[in-house]
C-alpha cells in the first residue's frame, strides 16, 4: 500500500470495500453478531425535502452503516434495489437545473449555481455521494 500506483484499479477497489465493511463492522461496536444499518424512510414524490429531513437527525456513526431505504406507502425489502434507486432518485433531483443548485454548461457539463444559497443542499449531498461509496453504489452523475 506504501506504492498505490502499481496497484489495479480493481484492486484498489476491492481494498476500498474491505474498509468500508470493516468501518461498518467497527460501528456497531463490540457485538459484530449485530449487523447496525442505516434505515431511511423517505417520501418519493418529495425525495430532496424528506432525505434532508431524515439525514439530518443522523450521527457520523450512522452514516457508516449499511443502507436500508424503505419508500413511504410502498411495500419491499431492501436488499440492495432500493437504496440504489433512492441514491438515484435524490442524485438526480438534485442535479437537475430546475433545483436550482447546479447549472448545465454546453448541454455537457454541470456547475454550481450561482444563485443557489441553500448551504444545507451541497452537505446533503456530500453526504449522499459518501453513502453511496461506503454502500458500493453506483451514482448517476
């Protein structure tokens, strides 16, 4: 690991699982017998508002947790679907121009707004792309 440049990306990747997973192992504390998520309960229709609304009130040991999304009056377990779909969703309302927070450059590139003054957004964010990354999902952007 001291030389990271003669590693494979896959590589690399697959280290990045492994701590990820241990990190989350590592927040339960000492009864590894209990698998903690993080469980999110969030609106669809008003994706944005209830993901703020539900992050808000979690810890940095929670967000290290795997992800369990239950979509409010809808039926389904998680088992990997869902968050996927959630990251997406929240991912892509968030990035789209009618949200105010990033602007389309060229048709190609996006760029933050300059008149975007909702601070509380752009760490939402953050914090989704981090979710995403411990969880090993995929983002749309």
């Amino acid at each position: 690991m001291a030389y990271p440049m003669i590693l494979t990306l896959s590589f690399k990747d697959m280290i990045r699982k492994c701590e990820c997973r241990l990190l989350q192992y590592e927040s339960v504390g000492q009864n590894y017998d209990t698998y903690d998520i993080l469980r999110l309960k969030v609106n669809r229709n008003n994706i944005v508002q209830s993901t703020v609304s539900q992050l808000s009130s979690k810890t940095d040991s929670d967000l290290r947790k795997r992800l369990y999304v239950q979509f409010e009056g809808e039926d389904g377990i998680d088992a990997g679907g869902l968050s996927a779909e959630f990251i997406h969703l929240a991912t892509t309302a968030i990035f789209s121009p009618d949200f105010g927070m990033f602007e389309l450059y060229e048709g190609r590139f996006y760029w933050f707004s300059l008149n975007s003054e909702n601070d509380f957004y752009y760490k939402t964010l953050g914090t989704l792309v981090g979710i995403a990354i411990y969880n090993s999902i995929i983002l749309p952007i």
